[in-house]
C-alpha cells in the first residue's frame, strides 16, 4: 500500500450497537362475542325483580294475603326478599358478559334495580313495623262494661243513637282512624263486601270517627257503603274510651283503631285493639266472635228476627 492511498476506516465496537431496524408490530383486537342469551336474561330478570317489588308497594294496601292484617306481614316481607334476590341474580348474569361495553351497561342497569328495590324494601319494612304504631293509649273500656251512649250523625246527617240497636242481636262498632287511612279504608270495604252475612245474623255494623260529616260522607261515596259512619268530631264518645290521637303538628285529631261487639244491651262483649294501626282483624274472626254473642244470647233469651 502506497503512501498516497488513504487508509480503510476500521470499525470499532461489536456490530451489535448498530441499530437494527425492526417491523412494527401490530396488535390484533379480537371482539368479545356479545352473548345475547345472558345479556337478555340479565335484562328480564332486573324486569322482573323491580316489578315484584313495585307489585308488592302497590297491592299490599287492598291483598290480604300479602300480610295487611299481620302483626307482622312475612309474605310481603318475604316477596321483597325474593324481589332482590332476583335483581342480584340479574347482576351476576350481567358482570359474566364477555363484551365490556355490554358488561358496563347491564351491570349498572341490575345494580341499580337492586339498589332501588334494597332501599325502598328497607324503608318499607321500616314503615310496616315502626310508622304505623299507635301512640301509648289505655282503653277505657272492658268485657262487661256498657258501652257510652251516643247520638251522632251518620253520613247523610241522620242522628244515630246507641249503644243498643232497636232490632238488632249484637252491634259491631268499627273505631277507625279516618277517610284518609288505607287500612280503615280497606276494613270498611271488606265490612261492606260481606254485609249481607251480618245482617243475616242480625247484627249492626256501625262505624265511629273524629271525621266531621263532609269527610264521611265521601268516604261513603267511594266505597259506596251503606254502614253508619258516624262523625265524631267533638271527640265525645272516642275521648271517654281512651280513643284519640292527638297532633302536636295542628293536624286534625284522629281515632285509634278498636272493634267492639256489644250484644242487646249495649254490654260489651268481645274487643279487639293492637298496637298496629295496621293490624286488624280478619272477617272470619269478626263474624265468628258475632255468632259467638248471639249464639251466647240465644241461649239465654230468645233472638230477635233480623232485619231483612
């Protein structure tokens, strides 16, 4: 090698500094199949589950199998239970779903259902056992004892007078609370429904209230009975047995519920109060406990005919 040519560069360092080139990398999406069958199923059973729970906040004012008389009503209780368990179901079935968007979406649909019908049924049951207690009250009033005597006007403004009924075996004297209670309403509806049986034993349904006559007439009109519902607003037989609440709030006074039988006398024979406002007695048992007065009076006297 001559002077006059130029040296080759050496190269210095393992080749593998040298960059090397790599191609790019392209990450596959695989879309998660969209699983109609459970997305569907979890769908029907949020359906289902808020329905159970918004049938038992809607019937159990007027369905007495779901527990309306009870002290404490297990079958509303129980389809409530059912009613989330169905709607926590439903979020299992959701979450399962391989597709996140779809995962996302039914997720919070069943989540919230449940959220709706845990909070509402716990509010319920909360209402059922603590909201419908009557206040501390002593009736004033026990087998044996003559009932007070009265002259109250009925929903048409006829005086009626009592306690004995002329014509009549044995008089029952509903207490309820007012036109504005559900489970007086329904009382009065199923007294109403099954009238013809009182009567055919010669009984007299009478019911007593603090409404003034305006609001028991109404009330007449909407469950289009034909008991006495007498007014008695000026609370003078309802504070003499111990019946009336009274409203710090200015509300209008109310009567706290109580079933009196009295035979043809005007003694009291059989009664019924609770602590529930809510819980009163079955028609059987009030048809039974009149039968049991008169059948104890027929014993002893001679029965009056029933009215026809």
């Amino acid at each position: 090698m001559t002077a006059s040519e130029d040296p080759e560069p050496i190269q210095s360092g393992p080749v593998a500094d040298q960059p090397v080139e790599q191609e790019p990398f392209e990450e596959t999406w695989l879309t998660p199949p969209f699983q109609p069958v459970r997305a569907m199923l979890a769908l029907i059973l949020t359906a289902c589950g808020f329905g159970l729970y918004e049938y038992v906040l809607i019937s159990f004012w007027s369905a007495e199998w779901l527990g309306i008389h009870d002290r404490i009503p297990w079958p509303a209780y129980l389809m409530m239970a059912a009613a989330l368990t169905i709607a926590l179901t439903a979020v299992r079935f959701a979450l399962s779903l391989g597709s996140p968007h779809a995962k996302l979406g039914f997720s919070m649909l069943a989540i919230l259902g449940g959220i709706a019908i845990g909070v509402g049924g716990g509010r319920f049951v909360s209402y059922t056992l603590r909201g419908t207690l009557n206040p501390p009250f002593t009736l004033k009033l026990a087998v044996g004892d003559r009932f007070p005597s009265y002259a109250l006007a009925d929903q048409g403004g006829a005086i009626r007078r009592g306690p004995a009924q002329s014509g009549s075996n044995a008089t029952l004297v509903d207490v309820y609370r007012g036109d504005y209670c559900p489970f007086a309403r329904h009382e009065l509806a199923d007294l109403t429904a099954h009238a013809d049986e009182f009567r055919k034993l010669g009984v007299e349904v009478v019911g007593i209230s603090a409404d003034p006559i305006e609001r028991s007439k109404m009330l007449s009109r909407f469950l289009r009975t034909s008991i006495p519902l007498l007014g008695d607003n000026s609370e003078s037989v309802l504070a003499p047995l111990g019946l009336v609440q009274h409203h710090q709030s200015g509300e209008p006074d109310n009567a706290i519920p109580a079933f009196v039988i009295l035979d043809r006398d005007g003694i009291v024979r059989w009664i019924f109060t609770s602590p529930y406002y809510r819980e009163l007695p079955r028609i059987d048992t009030l048809l039974e406990a009149a039968k049991s007065v008169v059948s104890e009076q027929d014993s002893k006297h001679p029965a009056r005919p029933a009215s026809p």
